[in-house]
C-alpha cells in the first residue's frame, strides 16, 4: 500500500461528509486509543492582590444538559432543535450522556432561550 502525503489526507478528508469524519475520528480514537478532544486549560493563580476575573460581567456561557428527565424523547427533540447540525443518533447518545455540554461559549439570550426550551421538554438544565 502506498503511503499517503499529507497534502493527499487533507484532500481525501475534504470529500467526507460531516457524519463521514466524524465516524473516521471515533474510529481513529478506537484504533489508536487516543482522543481527538482538546486538553483542558490549565488555570493558573493571579498575584494575591489582584482582582479576580470572575468579578467582570460574564458574556458567555454554557448550556449543560444535567438530565433529561421524564420525556427523553422529547428532550432528544429539542436537542436537535437547538444543536445545529445533530442527527437523531448523535442527539440521543448526547442526551444519553448527561450531564454534557450542549452548547459552549454563547451569549446569555441563546443560553436562556435554549434552557427554556429544554425545561420545557423535561430536561434538567444548567448555565455555566
């Protein structure tokens, strides 16, 4: 078997649907036993008389699923609702897998109109 440049991945890589490179990364991970997920920030003490960070107006957040209750299926629904781009699978093994992120880093009204939504289907959710 030839073996594949670089150059030659990407451009193989680039004609995969999205749900194609996902399969092809969690099979990578298996094989591999290795995890394409980022390595989590180290955070570090500030001198002792600073100020801490916290203090200022936070402007993103995350929508934490903590459970999904009762009405799963329902949650399962308003997961893919709210989740752009989520199959049916992909938002059952995320509903599944409570408690998990569902959306990172957004702003306060897209993290309240999701956590209402949610609530609303039965889910237990958390804004972080």
């Amino acid at each position: 078997m030839a073996k594949l440049s670089t150059a030659e991945l990407i451009d193989a890589f680039k004609e995969l649907t999205l749900l194609e490179l996902s399969e092809f990364v969690k099979e990578f991970e298996t094989t591999f036993d290795v995890t394409a997920a980022a390595p989590a920030a180290v955070v570090t003490a500030g001198p002792v008389g600073a100020a801490p960070a916290a203090a200022e107006e936070q402007d993103e957040f995350d929508v934490v699923l903590e459970s999904a209750g009762d009405k799963k299926i329902q949650v399962i629904k308003v997961v893919r609702e709210v989740v752009s781009g989520l199959g049916l699978k992909e938002a059952k093994e995320l509903v599944e897998a409570a408690p998990k992120a569902l959306l990172e880093k957004v702003d306060k009204e897209a993290a309240e109109a999701a956590k209402e939504k949610l609530e609303a289907a039965g889910a237990k959710i958390a804004i972080k």
